[in-house]
C-alpha cells in the first residue's frame, strides 16, 4: 500500500527583521516563547537546537496534569538567514506515523520578513493535514507577538 501524502503552505509577513525571525527559530530562548498551542508551554530546558545540517531539533510541550508530548527531527539544510530545512519524525522511514518534511524560507520585505512555510507530509491524510496546518497557523500568530 502506498502510503497517504498531503502538503500545504502558509506564507506570513512578519513586522521584524529577518535576522530576528530566523534567532525565533533557532534560540531556544526565543524558540520557547512560540512554539506549540497556546494552551501549552514549551519550557527552555526542553527544547533542543542543534541548527545545522544533521542536526537534531527536539521540542516537548506540557499540558496540565502532567500532559507531555514530544516534537523532533533532523535538520537537513540550514542557510542563515534565509532558508532552514527540516524533519519531523524520520520521512525517509516513516513507520505508521505522519513523518514530513518542512523548508522554511525567510525574505526581507523592507525591513519587515516574508515567511514561507511549506511542509510535505508522509502517511499523511488530508485531515491529518489540515489539523497540522490550523496548528501552525496558531503557532505563527503566537510568533508575530513575540516579534512584536
């Protein structure tokens, strides 16, 4: 059976630098102010940034009453400050689970930077993916108010 695959893009035009938008991708300080649904918390301590190609990036978000779940991957192409390439899960042997594989590609726009965010999905049904999606579109509003 050939596995489900599913992609989408979400472009955004954040009010800061770019150089600022990429450190929000790769402090773990700033990384930790965004990341993940308002409704949980990803403390600086449990975030890893190994921002280089091969590099693991790892991220666990907790809930209340003890609620952890644990995001990962590999970095597969870092080019400050303009583009980062990225896994979650491992797509090249996804197992059952959704594995994607997501480039980031960031503009300077007069002073301003223009974010395209696109992510290919493996084992990937379009429900998964449009879940996916709503979620980053809250973690990117949560972005511009931390550039804010």
């Amino acid at each position: 059976m050939t596995p489900q695959t599913a992609e989408y893009e979400i472009i955004r035009l954040f009010n800061a630098p770019r150089e600022l938008v990429w450190a929000a991708w790769t402090e773990p300080e700033r990384f930790s102010q965004w990341f993940g649904p308002r409704m949980l918390t990803t403390p600086v301590g449990r975030i890893t940034l190994d921002t280089r190609p091969g590099g693991v990036w790892q991220a666990t978000l907790v809930g209340d009453e003890g609620f952890e779940a644990t995001l990962d991957g590999t970095y597969r192409e870092v080019a400050e400050p303009e583009r980062l390439v990225f896994t979650t899960g491992d797509p090249d042997n996804p197992g059952e689970g959704p594995e994607s594989v997501v480039t980031i590609d960031f503009t300077e726009a007069d002073g301003k930077t223009e974010m395209r965010f696109h992510q290919y999905g493996v084992n990937t049904d379009p429900q998964h993916a449009e879940q996916a999606k709503a979620g980053w579109v809250e973690f990117f509003d949560r972005l511009a108010e931390h550039l804010a």
